[in-house]
C-alpha cells in the first residue's frame, strides 16, 4: 500500500478517536424512533450446554491490590486441564449479564459499556477443557449457557492463521474471540459509535486478566489477527459482526517464568 494511502488511513483512524462531530446534527436511529437491534445473538445450534455458578468453590485470590499488581501478560501455558467452572467463570467475568433493564432495553453486565449497548459477541475455541470436547463454541449470556459449532479438522494450524502465526497461543486451553455488532451502538449513538466500540472492548478484555490473574489462570491480548481467517470460524459475515480481538488462556506455573522472559528477549539487545 502507497505510503499516502497508510497516511490516510491514520488520519482517518485518529478522526475515530477525537471524537469530533464533523458539524453532522442528524438524529440516531433511536432518536427515529426506529425498533432496536436484538440484545444478543440469537442461538446458533441445537446444542447448548448450562454451565455451573458455583464460583465459591474456586481456588480464588480476592486482595483487588495483589490481582492488580501481579497481572501480567502470559504466552507460556503448561497444558494442564482447565475445568468448566473456571472457564464459566472467564465468561461470566467477561459478558455476564446480571440483570435487564426496562422491558429488553439494555443489559447490566459485569463490565461497563456506553449506553449499556453491549456491541460484543464471545466466540471460543476450546482445546483443553474437562467435559468438553475440541472446537468451535459460541456463549449466550441471557441463559449463561455455552453452544457447540463444530469441530474443526487441524486445529493448531487454523489457530496459527487466524492468529498470524503467533504459534505460542497454541498450547492455550482455550482461544477467546470477541466480535462486534456495530449496530447496537450505532443505533445510539450513530457515526459516534465507534470511539466508544473501542473503548469497551478495553473493558472486556481488562476483566479477562484480571479473572484470570484471580484464579491462577494466565492470558495475553491479541490484536494482531487474521480477521477474515477468525470470522469464517465462527461464520461471521464480515460487515455487521466482525472480530475485534483474541484473548487465549491457559494453565501457568512459576517454574515458566524464565520462559516467559525469552519473548522479551529483543529488550537486551536495546540501548
């Protein structure tokens, strides 16, 4: 791509972020009056499974100071087991809905959105979790249930591509995929919308290192994707919902802390 193309895009990308209202007084499709975008996704398959609630019975670290002070981003994953409660936990932690306000207006969930629009979707890719097999799932935060896609043939190679080669997210016990339905913020907030987009993505992922950190479970943010790659996984359409970022998750020991170090090894070499 031409260098004044890149320049462009930057610019249009720095526009995103500023906010800036462009002198546009035109009214939102809410403020139309015109019906609003379902709250979530509808299901999928026929096959969902309920998952526990039982989160007390979690090996769990409540100091919010020591969660906040020892979190960090871990690519090293032993490969062990994770079991459903803890991977209930990640999802509830994430999207869970605790209660619907007015009659199906907006949710009130476990992280902050603008307007309680709620743009996100969460699809994951499951490779070692006790009672569930291997593939594709997608999670329905009204019933907080979790539904099997399919099974995926090569799997490992598929996360590789739809990762851009980052081959270390390959020994995670799962592959945490948000996608966006625009609309649901656009409908409130229009051509606004996509600032605030980004900004509650942050929130999601946020509360995924921190449940992680709180039950010994390690994670790293991915936002060097392959999107095409990630939506046609979960048959995404592209426009309307698209991936907006990965998360894996795995299993961590102290012991891997040197090997940890070894992908900031670039830093010695550094002035």
């Amino acid at each position: 791509m031409p260098g004044n193309q890149v320049k462009e895009l930057i610019k249009q990308g720095r526009m995103t972020l500023q906010f800036t209202d462009f002198g546009i007084d035109e009214p939102s499709d809410q403020q139309l009056k015109l019906p609003q975008p379902p709250l979530v996704k509808e299901k999928m398959t026929f096959q969902q499974i309920d998952l526990p609630y039982n989160f007390g019975d979690l090996k769990m670290e409540t100091d919010i100071l020591k969660i906040i002070n020892n979190r960090v981003s871990h690519r090293v994953y032993t490969e062990e087991d994770m079991s459903l409660l803890e991977l209930s936990y990640l999802l509830w932690s994430t999207q869970g809905i605790k209660s619907i306000r007015g009659k199906n207006y907006a949710t009130l969930r476990t992280v902050p959105s603008g307007g309680a629009r709620h743009e996100f979707e969460t699809y994951f890719i499951v490779k070692k979790v006790a009672q569930l097999r291997e593939g594709t799932y997608h999670y329905l935060p009204l019933t907080h249930q979790i539904e099997f896609l399919r099974e995926i043939s090569d799997l490992d190679e598929k996360i590789g591509r739809a990762l851009s080669g980052q081959r270390w997210a390959e020994a995670a016990n799962v592959i945490f995929f948000w996608s966006v339905v625009p609309y649901r913020s656009e409908w409130r907030y229009s051509c606004f919308a996509h600032r605030i987009i980004l900004v509650d993505i942050g929130h999601v992922c946020q509360n995924m290192y921190i449940a992680c950190e709180a039950i010994g479970l390690g994670t790293c943010a991915i936002g060097a994707f392959d999107r095409h790659t990630c939506d046609s996984l979960f048959t995404l359409d592209g426009e309307d919902e698209f991936t907006i970022l990965a998360a894996p998750v795995g299993t961590i020991s102290a012991q891997d802390k040197d090997k940890e170090q070894e992908f900031y090894a670039f830093l010695k070499t550094e002035e």
